[in-house]
C-alpha cells in the first residue's frame, strides 16, 4: 500500500479532521482515507460491467445470444481450406 504524507495542513484544518474522525468513530487516519477514496473513487462512477450489460440492453442481446456467443468461444476452430 501507498503512504502519503501531507504537509503544511494548517491547525484549524487538523483540528475539523481529528472531530470529522471522530463523530464517524475512526482514527484521523481512517478518515482521510475514506475523505480520498470518496474524493476520487465517487458512487456514481461508471463500471465497466454495468457499461456492457446496459449497451447490450440497449442492443436487444438476450441470454440466447450471449449463451450462442460462448459456444463459438468453445467450439473447434475451422481447418484451412488447402489448394491443389
């Protein structure tokens, strides 16, 4: 895991930390890691796998042809066509 040391936090900024941490019931520590985490990792960010279950919404694709498409992943691929 990262550290990461900040400096220069002014007195009055350390004091409204330390009372954040506190009615949340965690360590000052704790709590700038979950001010980060929410900072840069918000709720309502896009996943991946909602991106592509709601573009194939959006395309029609059903179980069928999600289960047709596995199969061909499966399925022994095609010999060469040979020439003479």
């Amino acid at each position: 895991m990262a550290a990461v040391t900040i400096r220069n936090l002014s007195e009055e900024a350390h004091r409204a930390l330390k009372q954040r941490a506190a009615r949340h019931n965690r360590s000052t520590e704790a709590e700038m890691r979950a001010i980060l985490e929410a900072a840069v990792r918000p709720p309502q960010r896009l996943l991946m796998g909602t991106a592509l279950a709601q573009a194939g919404a959006a395309a029609g694709l059903t179980s069928g042809d999600v289960e047709a498409l596995e199969r061909g992943l499966t399925a022994r691929p095609a010999e060469p066509m040979r020439f003479g």
